[in-house]
RNA sequence: GGAGAGAUGGCCGAGUGGUCGAAGGCGUACGCCUGGAGAGCGUAUGACGAGCAAAACUCGUCCGUGGGUUCAAAUCCCACUCUCUCCGCCA
C-alpha cells in the first residue's frame, strides 16, 4: 500500500511512478477524487458528532442535577442529530471502502534507484560471475535427460496432476533435498532464523503481502474455505508479524524452505518443456525486516547471501537490476539472478530480491519503535535463496559429464554421501 | 464435530450504561541521586484519522470483528472470528 499522504501531497511523484512502470493513470485518479471526498465528508460528519457528544454530557450533567424537563429536551435534540450522524456515517464509510479497495490495486512507487525502462529488454545486468562451461560434448537438457535415466518422471506426474508437475525419483530425489538441507544450512549459519511454516494461508494473509487482490487468477484457491495455497514462503513469513509491533532489534533476518504453488495463468506457450516452470515447485526464501533508513544495504546483503549458494555450487550467474517496466507489483527495487541454462543456452531466472520498502508493512501493519520512540513502519525485503527446483536442473545441465553422468557438487557431498549420479 | 472459558494500551491487568481513552503494575524516556552503574525517588508516556503552514493545539474514531438497543456502550443484546481447557475422531 502507498501512503495517501504521499499520494495527496505529491501526485506528480505518483504520476510518473505509473509512468515508469507503463501504466495507466486512471486509478491514481480515482484514488485522489475519493481521497478528497472522504475528507469532505469526515468533516461534516466529525463536526455533528462532536455536537451529539457535547450535548450527550450536557444531559448527563442535567441528569445529575435533576433538572428533568432540560434533559428531556436535549434528548430530543441529540436524537435528531444521533440520526442525522447515522446517515452520514454510511456516506463516509462507503467512500472510505471504495477508496481502500482501490488503494490495494495502487502497485509500489519503484525506488530511485531502479533503472527506467519498458521491458525485459532494459534490465541492466550489474554483475557476473563464473563462466559458462564449454564442454567438448552436446550437454543433454534436462528434460531429456530426467526421462532417460528415468530420474525425472513428467508422464506419470501428468497422469496424477497434468501437464506442468513433476515426479523426482532416485537420486534426484535425494539431490533436490539435499539442496535444501544445504542452502537451510547456509542461511542458518549467517544468523537468518529457520521458519517452517503453513503452505495454506487465509484471503487476507495474500492481501497483507500484495499477491491479491490483483494477481487472484495467478493463485491456488481452496474454495470450501477460501483459503490459498502459497505461491512463495514470502507471503506467510511476512504476514507472520501482520498487526504486530516488532520488538527487539531490527534487522530480524528469516529463511524458510516452502512448497510454491502458482497456476501459471497466461504463460501457456512458455517452458513447455522441462521443469523450469511447473506449478508446484520447492524454493527457500530469505525475508528480512528492517529499519527504513538501512533497507538498501540490506537488500545488497539479502542478494549477496543467495549469490553466495550460487558461488558454494561452483555455477555460473549474473545479477540483474530490473527495470521500472518489470519489477513486481509490490517491488521498490529488485535484482534477480540468473543461472547459467546449457539447454537454454542462456542465463534463467533462479531468484528474485526485493526491496518492497513500506508497502507491505502498511497492508500488514508491521512496525518498530524507532528511536524517537515513534512507531513506524518497517521495511520489507525478500529473496529466493534459491528455487530448488532450478537449482536442481542447473546441476544436472552444468555438472553433466561426457559418460551421461552428473558430478555431485562439492558442497553437496556430505549430504548425499556420493559424488556422482545418474 | 460436541461442551465450557476467555479476547481491554508495547506487555500484564482492573473496570457491568454518562468527565473512561480507560485504575494499578511492568516496560520505555527524561530528571534527581552516584566516581560510574544499579537500586531508590520524581515526572512523562496509547494508536489511527481530519483540520492547520506547522503543532506541544482542536475535533473525531478505536477496549477481538461486524451489526443492534440508547440522547449516550469497554460496559446491555445478536452474529461471527480467534485463543485456551475437556470430550470425540485422526496423521
């Protein structure tokens, strides 16, 4: 949520905002007609409320003094006025709904610090590291090798789920677990504290971290009981403090492994192969809360910790600074990182950090007590570290030998007790 | 699923119709005391919204949520949610 404040006093800022992440303006005004409506209307109805309440004690000292026939009449005068606040309380109510649910379609203002840019195409890629191996052999793509050695087995998930899911046997099976149990462990070791967590979570906690009302059609929904399945630990990790005031000191640094779900609505031609896009898929998330004035280093250390599993597995990257066009709805800033794809040939989107600053903590009211003893709201940040998934299928394609065979990462070994595969 | 108990400020906890936004305590801030710290003493300390250039100012709202009764609700009535205890079922 963006602050109507900001929104009131400097629409302009708000304007280009929209500008910038090529979107309309006709939500911003609306949001700053029904902004001036509502304050009109409070000010009728706060002023006829504060009549009632003066003439309320003035019965009640009337009362005490048993003067009857004087409190007799005020009664008559403050039902009248009881029943005219009535009427314009209903008034100023609705206005201040419409307001709200509009306010929740307002994406976040993208910080100064993101490039501008239309699409994709102007992301800046900051930094790389590693270099994409040149074998000598044709590197099989995943998706041919999973079915080959029979270690990834897409007809049989298609048979319980559909198209989109996948069956992990053997030992990929214990390879993707031992990523997690690896990255948990890494995180763990640089003071991020080990959540496990619901998968489910009820409407408001998805309206708290911004993934609804907007994107409903991209969720999982359990409809006897309106709830949803999570498409990123993200959201029940954030909205874990929703309505609290944090105490202690900030930074607080979590990470939580999660089962993802998302129904990929309207990315039907994409990664039909393979399983770089399914609709359940494993992921560790990092999420910090931090002071505001500190949220931008943090965001350069969240992303420098998932690079770090990146760095640990020995595969290639790149960081990339997306551009205005393409940050999420709820994104002030974010880099992605991309791992190195053979079967691709390209690098592919492994993790996303974020800075989303206020906005989540104000959908959510999570805040601190500031130094000035002031309660403000924290920032929010997150960051995959990493899909596990991708991860898995950056293994095979970059750690595949000429025999067919994968090399088990280094840091990998002791959690799987062999050092080859396949 | 059945029965009961409860939900009040950052926390604990009093308060059953009219100066109650709410006693008391803890915590926090400042001051005194001290070589320094602690203890002790004193003072202050809810949130949100609107008005204003701004406010230490004024007004409004808020005692789980939503309705209702009343001139007036933390307090009375109804519904719901959540938590706890017990019973049943179950991984």
């Amino acid at each position: 949520m963006v602050d109507i404040r900001l929104i009131r006093e400097n629409p302009e800022l708000v304007r280009k905002a929209l500008e910038n992440r090529q979107m309309g303006q006709e939500l911003l005004e609306e949001i700053l007609q029904l902004d001036a409506q509502r304050r009109e209307a409070l000010q009728i109805v706060e002023q006829k409320k504060a009549e009632r309440n003066s003439i309320s004690s003035e019965i009640a000292r009337a009362k005490a003094s048993k003067d009857n026939s004087r409190a007799q009449s005020l009664m008559d005068r403050a039902k009248e006025i009881s029943s005219e606040v009535k009427e314009l309380d209903v008034r100023t109510s609705q206005i201040e709904e419409e307001l709200r649910q509009k306010m929740l379609y307002l994406p976040n203002i993208p910080s100064e610090k993101t490039p501008v840019g239309r699409s994709e195409s102007d992301n800046i890629v900051v930094r790389t590291w590693g270099e994409p191996g040149k074998p000598a052999f044709e590197v099989k793509p995943h998706w041919d090798f999973g079915p080959e050695t029979g270690l990834i087995d897409f007809e049989r998930a298609a048979k319980l789920s559909g198209a989109r899911f996948v069956i992990l046997r053997k030992d990929l099976a214990r390879l993707e677990r031992a990523i997690m149990n690896f990255m948990l462990d890494l995180h763990h070791s640089k003071g991020y504290e080990e959540v496990a967590l619901p998968f489910m979570v009820k409407r408001e906690t998805m309206l708290a971290t911004g993934q609804l009302p907007k994107f409903e059609e991209e969720a999982y929904r359990i409809e006897p009981d309106d709830m949803f399945m999570i498409p990123t630990a993200e959201v029940p990790l954030v909205a874990q403090h929703g309505e609290e005031i944090i105490d202690g000191e900030l930074p607080r640094k979590y990470t939580a492994y999660s089962a993802c779900f998302r129904r990929e609505a309207g990315s039907y031609g994409k990664d039909v192969r393979g399983m770089i896009r399914v609709h359940q898929f494993d992921k560790v998330e990092l999420v910090w809360f931090t002071h505001p004035d500190f949220s931008y280093d943090a965001l350069e250390q969240l992303t420098a910790d998932a690079e770090d599993v990146l760095r640990k597995l020995k595969l290639p990257y790149r960081v990339v600074a997306l551009c205005t066009g393409d940050i999420g709805f709820a994104s002030a800033k974010t880099y992605d990182l991309e791992v190195w794809l053979p079967s691709y040939n390209t690098y592919r989107e492994i993790s996303s950090c974020s800075n989303v600053e206020d906005f989540q903590a104000r959908r959510a009211n999570i805040r601190f007590r500031d130094i000035d003893n002031k309660l403000k709201f924290v920032h929010c940040l997150n960051g995959s570290g990493l899909a596990v998934g991708r991860t898995l299928v950056a293994i095979i394609e970059n750690y595949q030998r000429e025999d067919g065979r994968i090399d088990v990462p280094e840091v990998l070994v002791p959690y799987m007790g062999q050092e080859v595969i396949g």
